[in-house]
C-alpha cells in the first residue's frame, strides 16, 4: 500500500483504522489475523460479501456486528469512501 494512503488510514481512531487494514488485507490476500468482527465489518466496507467469514450469511453476519460496529461500517462508508477506494485501487490484481 502506499505509505501516504497507509499514512491517512493510520491517522484514523480506532477501530476505524483496523477494519480498513483489514479490508486491504482481505482484498491483497483473501486472508488476515482480524477478529471476526472485524472481518465482517470489512466485508461490509468494501461491498465484499464473500470476504465474510465461510458459511455465514449476510443478514447473520451485520447482526453479529454490534450497533457501534455497524455504524462504524456506515460512518466509513459515508465519510471514508475515498480511503475505500484508494484501498481497492493499492491492491494488487487477482
């Protein structure tokens, strides 16, 4: 990832800036140490369904989120989307 983008996601509270670490690690490896809350959120950041964990479904998967979790998903989504992009834009090609 490159530093200045890495820079401006490391410059966000937590755990904003976990989950979108998380959301590059998934996209760069399919894989991550993350919680599984944090995987989730991911998934939910990038529009990645099948980044949730195997053999769970959408709707299990956001009501395992808590409230603060979930609108951690929606505040990046509404105020980060540029970061989102960046992240999708840094990792490499499958």
């Amino acid at each position: 990832m490159q530093q200045k983008l890495q820079d401006q996601i490391n410059q966000l509270p937590h755990p904003l800036d976990k989950i979108l670490n998380t959301a590059y690690s998934l996209l760069c490896t399919e894989t991550n140490g993350a919680s599984t809350s944090e995987q989730i959120a991911a998934a939910f950041v990038l529009e990645r369904m099948e980044y949730l964990p195997q053999d769970w479904d959408v709707i299990e998967a956001w009501e395992r989120l808590n409230i603060e979790r979930q609108l951690y998903v929606k505040h990046l989504r509404q105020e980060y989307w540029h970061l989102i992009e960046a992240i999708e834009e840094a990792a490499p090609p499958f």
